[in-house]
C-alpha cells in the first residue's frame, strides 16, 4: 500500500485546496490518495456504485494541474474531487451510469450531465465517482434498509459496520438516510465533498450518522433537471462535507450566487431555538434504544445547548415546536399523498426522459420490470416494491393534488414562521434523530447538520439538524461555522476495526 501524502479522514476541502495553492500538492496526488483509501476499505463499507475510469481521472486532474500552473483557476474548489449520489445523471462519457440502484437503469444512457454536474465541472470540480444510495431514493418499498439498493447492494457505517439483526430502520446500527452513500464516502475519507439529494432527512440524517456539517437549500433554488426526485415541493440536492467552509463554495456553486457573510464565525444577529429532545426524538418502531443510549443523546445535547449559551449565544430553550400531525390540510395527510402523486404523474417521468436510450420509459416500465427480473431487481432481503405499487394505483386527481401542495407549504411555513416570530429567533433546531426535518420540507426552508458526538453504545454518531426561512442558507452557514469554531472537533471513524463485507460486489470502474 503506498504512502498517503495527507490523512483522507481528517483533512479537509479547504486545506487540500490551501496545499495546492502553495504547490505542496497536485490534484492527480489529491486523486491517488482518495483512489488508494477507496481501494483499502470500500469493500467493508460498499459506498460507491461506480467510480470513473482511472485513467480518465488522472487525466482530468493533470490537465487542471496544467491549467493552475498556468495561473488560471476555474473556482476556489479548482481540481478537488467530489463524489455524487447515483440519483444525479452524468453523461456517458464520464464513464458512470446513473441507476438509481435499480437494475432497470443500469444499461441506460445519459444524454448529457445534469446542470448542477455541469455546473460543478465548470467551477473545476473533479466527478470521482456515484455513490450507493436507498433505491429509487426510498421509494421502492418502506421496509428497505437505508443504503440498500438491489444494484449496488447495502451500504453500511464506518463508526458502526455491521448492521445489527432485526434492525429498526433507523436504529443505532443503521447508516440513515438515502443519501448514505455520499455521506459514508466523506467520513471514510474517500473523498472531501459530496452532493445528496433530500426529500426529508435523506440528506440530513447520513451526514448525522457520519458526523458530517450539511445543506439542503431552499427548495426550488437548486436546478433538479436530471436528478432523481419524489418532488417538487420538497426535495433539493445538497452538499456534504467535513468542514462548514467546505460547504460554501460548494452551495454557491449550486446556487449560482454569492453569500459573502456564510464565513462569518460570530453570533451577530443569530438567534437559535432549541426543541426539547425528550419530545423531539424517533419513536421505538422507527429507532429501538438500548439500556442509557437515550438519556445519553439527551444529555449530551443538552451539554452543548449550555456550551453555546456560555459562548454568547442567543439561544432560547426549549422552544416549543408543533406536531407533524399538525401538517394536514382540511383535515387530511397530504405530505405522502402529494409525493405519491408526482411520482406517478411528474418526476419519474420527468427523469425517465433524459436518458438518451433506456429499457424503462416510466413508472409502469420500471414496476413490469422488476417483476420480470426478480432475481435481480427484487432479492432478498427486500423483495418487494409496494411504493412503486402505491403510486402506480394512485388516482388522485391533479386539482385535488394541487389544492393540498398550496395548503401544506402555506400550514408548514405558518407553523414555522409562529415560532421564528413568537420566539425572536432565525434557526429552529432539534435532534436529526427525530422528525423535525418534515416541518422543513412541507415548507420549502432551506436545513441542515451539524455534528453533535458519537454514542457509547455501538460509537455511532449522531447530530442536530436546522431549520431557517426561506434564502436565509448565509443564516444557517453563519451558525454552523460558530457551532463548529465552539465546541471540539467532529469524531473520526476507526476504520481498522472493520472487516470486509462478505461477497463485496467490485466497483463498477473502467
């Protein structure tokens, strides 16, 4: 095994960046150390669908090395590598399919990247390579282990390893969300960046589990074209990364625009409630506790509301914070009934067409599919796709659809903006183990994670997520920077303890 030239765990996007500046480094070395620590201890974590052909990214990252020595820089982030969900389409040309995790996309060809790809390759980003995610971003059937797909198979923690045996879906052993590829794949050291897509939590929650700084923006202000979505009213691709300053140039990048004040490191005009996390938690059949770990993740939260309350903060606790089942429209649920709906009708569809040839052309493509291909597309020990089923008989007519979208994103942002007002604060914030992330995307407003610490039970992290109105990205930035300059720094993985997964498929790499 060669020498790394930096510890992939632990350095950060801005200090590879500081290291190319000053010629300590090169981008094709950046790419070989994260190609060397992919190759050492993927097969025990199963993180990647597909990495891009080598050759092809060493090629990319010396002709950047050539354009820096040549004093042209495309951005801050000129020749870093970033890592993308598999829900996210890239050209053919880059080598990588786009599957979603479902065998049905696995032959399919992408016309062309998705503009948020394209925009990063122009700010000089390296595409490293697609990571595993919770097939179809979740939605193939409820029961489905976060991080598994029938392609690329389960996805598993690097604090953590193995998931234990009648696992709850988010119980301690679980790696989180449906972005857990990407997430997993920053804390492993595989690479420094990452982008994810969220509906609620699928972001949030794996960057928790991987002890990772995270943003979903304002939904509807980062271009979806291309990317993999339940819908429109609520998801949004984000970045993931090790570091706050690592986020920004990224969130810029997808934002098309500037927030010169996300750097900031001081409470000037922030203002943070905090939830009572003896309410704000996951429920025994979402996450089973074992003896003291939820009197721990209390304690500790609780610990660092004070420690930021002693730094000068402005913080208010405990704030109170209504029901999700307060998140109703004349009296019936519409958060699923709506995403149900758009699959059927919108996004799938919608994301079906930008393949330039594809075995599936939609919804009913996919479901026959999968039935026609069991062995592969519906295995154990997740043979079933009951979502797929449930939006494929959804018949929901599109008025009754459009009449619950405005009146939940209207109830969700009222509910929120009561308590912004009531209690004199621009950040809501609980623990990311609990279902606050579903006020978020009912209203649009931008969230995030910030790392918290990592449970004595089985060493698995946890964090606290965020909630600001809507634009206000710089708000949150600005607090996590101060949370992050506040309190110690995130906790580390010990890869060493891990052991290969048994039948690790290689990565798909030319």
């Amino acid at each position: 095994m060669s020498t790394l030239l930096f510890d992939p765990l632990t350095t950060t996007t801005v200090e590879l960046q500081q290291r190319l500046l000053s010629g300590k480094l090169n981008s094709v070395q950046i790419i070989e150390t994260y190609l060397t620590q992919i190759d050492a201890h993927n097969p025990a974590l199963n993180a990647f669908i597909s990495l891009a052909p080598r050759d092809a990214l060493r090629s990319i990252a010396a002709a950047l090395d050539a354009e820096r020595a040549a004093g042209s820089l495309r951005g801050p982030f000129h020749g870093i590598p970033i890592v993308l969900k598999d829900s996210i389409m890239t050209a053919s040309e880059l080598g990588m399919p786009t599957t979603a995790g479902s065998f049905a996309l696995v032959q399919a060809k992408c016309k062309k990247n998705a503009p948020l790809v394209e925009k990063l390759i122009d700010a000089g980003l390296i595409i490293l390579g697609k990571a595993n995610l919770t097939e179809f971003c979740g939605l193939k059937t409820s029961a489905m282990m976060p991080g598994w797909s029938a392609y690329g198979g389960q996805t598993l923690s690097p604090y953590v390893g193995q998931i234990e045996d009648n696992e709850t879906i988010l119980g301690h052993s679980s790696p989180g969300g449906s972005s857990t590829g990407p997430a997993v794949a920053i804390a492993a050291g595989f690479a420094p960046l990452s982008i994810g897509t969220e509906t609620t939590g699928s972001i949030m929650v794996p960057a928790s589990r991987n002890a990772l700084y995270a943003i979903k923006p304002t939904v509807g202000d980062v271009d979806m074209k291309g990317v993999f979505s339940l819908s429109e009213l609520y998801d949004s691709a984000g970045p993931m990364a090790k570091s706050t300053d690592d986020l920004v140039p990224v969130i810029e990048i997808l934002l098309g625009r500037k927030l010169p004040s996300a750097g900031q490191k001081d409470w000037q005009g922030l203002s943070v409630g905090f939830a009572d996390p003896r309410v704000w938690n996951l429920g025994g059949s979402m996450c089973r506790q074992h003896e003291g770990t939820a009197e721990e993740m209390i304690e500790t939260y609780e610990l660092v509301v004070s420690d930021l309350k002693e730094a000068g903060g402005a913080i208010h606790y405990p704030v109170a914070v209504p029901d999700v089942s307060e998140l109703t429209v004349g009296g019936k649920e519409a958060f699923m009934k709506i995403a149900f709906w758009d699959c059927k009708n919108r996004t799938i569809d919608n994301f079906l067409k930008e393949y330039e040839e594809s075995p599936v052309r939609s919804l009913a493509d996919i479901v026959k599919f999968n039935e026609e291909h069991k062995d592969d597309a519906l295995p154990h020990p997740f043979p079933d796709q009951s979502d797929l089923h449930k939006c494929l008989d959804n018949a929901d007519e599109e008025e009754e659809i459009e009449f619950l979208k405005k009146g939940l994103r209207a109830k969700a942002k009222q509910l929120l903006d009561s308590i912004f007002d009531t209690e004199g604060v621009n950040i809501i914030a609980a623990p990311t183990d609990s279902a606050l992330l579903i006020h978020g995307a009912a209203a649009g407003y931008p969230t995030a994670n910030v790392p918290l610490e990592i449970l004595s039970y089985n060493g698995r992290a946890y964090g606290i997520c965020l909630i600001a109105k809507a634009g206000e990205e710089e708000t949150l930035l600005r607090f996590m920077n101060v949370y992050e300059n506040t309190l110690p720094p995130r906790p580390v993985p010990d890869l060493g303890k891990l052991s290969p997964i048994a039948g690790h498929k290689k990565i798909v790499s030319k």
